[in-house]
C-alpha cells in the first residue's frame, strides 16, 4: 500500500484510511477497529507454535496510532531465565490503527518478580527475525494477517 498525500494529511488528522471495513470509516472510531485488531491479532493462536501478548494501551496519551504485538515460541526454545529473570526472543509486529499496514520484526522481552520491559522496533530491525528457526513460523502469512500490507525495509 503505497499512501497518496491525501491519505497521509488524513492519517496525521486522526482519520483511517483503506478499501475495506473498518479501515474505510470517515471518521477514527476506536470501537471497530479495535474489534478487528482483536480479531486479526486472535488468528495468532492457529499457530500452534506461538504465544503472544498484545498491548492495547495508549501510555496515557489518550491514544496510540498502533498495536503492538509480541509473539515467542511455546516450547520455551526463544526463552531462558537469567537469576529470575524470564527473556523473551522472538517477533514484535506494530499494527497500524489507522490505515491496513504493519511493521514486524525481532523483539526481546523480560519478566520478573516486580516487571519487566520490553523493546521497540526501529528502522534497523524491520522485517528481521530472531536467531534460531523463525523461517517456519509463518505469522505474515496467517488470516487475516494477509489482509494487512507489510511494510519492508
């Protein structure tokens, strides 16, 4: 999805963007395109090789232009504690709540008794994975994942 300026100015005033429901509303309504995200983000569990969280949350700025997404291999092979702390590898993936695209790539977490923290994406990692055998784990291919552009390096 290449974005005309006209799209841009409306991306930059709050407005989605894109050919079908709830991308295609004249004005931002979180409530829809929320229910989709969650829906897009729900079709993750049809990998059955992954788990994920997903972030909602705007960090009290009243609002987030994307959701993001991590994801880790369930067999614990992406994962190791480190003096009670659990590190994550795996994939992180922004999805815009403006316009049908998304941006993925390696990502690290950590949890431990009283937190965590987690990374972000920035141009140098976009459409990378983690080390170790990501190749397989095909969650830009998973409906309705397909439904959303990627955008690439």
């Amino acid at each position: 999805m290449i974005l005309t300026n006209e799209q841009l100015k409306r991306i930059i005033e709050g407005k989605p963007v894109g050919d079908y429901y709830p991308y295609n509303m004249k004005e931002y309504d979180s409530k829809p395109i929320d229910d989709y995200l969650s829906k897009v983000i729900g079709s993750l569990n049809q990998i059955n090789s992954l788990e994920f969280e997903s972030i909602f949350d705007h960090y009290g700025s009243g609002f987030a232009s994307y959701v993001d997404v991590f994801c880790w291999k369930k067999d614990g092979s992406s994962s190791s504690d480190l003096r009670g702390v659990l590190w994550r590898n795996g994939i992180r993936i922004y999805i815009c709540r403006l316009a049908p695209i998304a941006v993925l790539g390696k990502g690290q977490s950590s949890k431990h008794a009283t937190g965590g923290s987690r990374d972000f994406l920035n141009v140098d990692i976009i459409d990378s994975l983690p080390n170790g055998d990501w190749a397989r784990v095909s969650v830009k291919y998973s409906p309705p994942f397909k439904n959303l552009k990627l955008m690439r390096k």
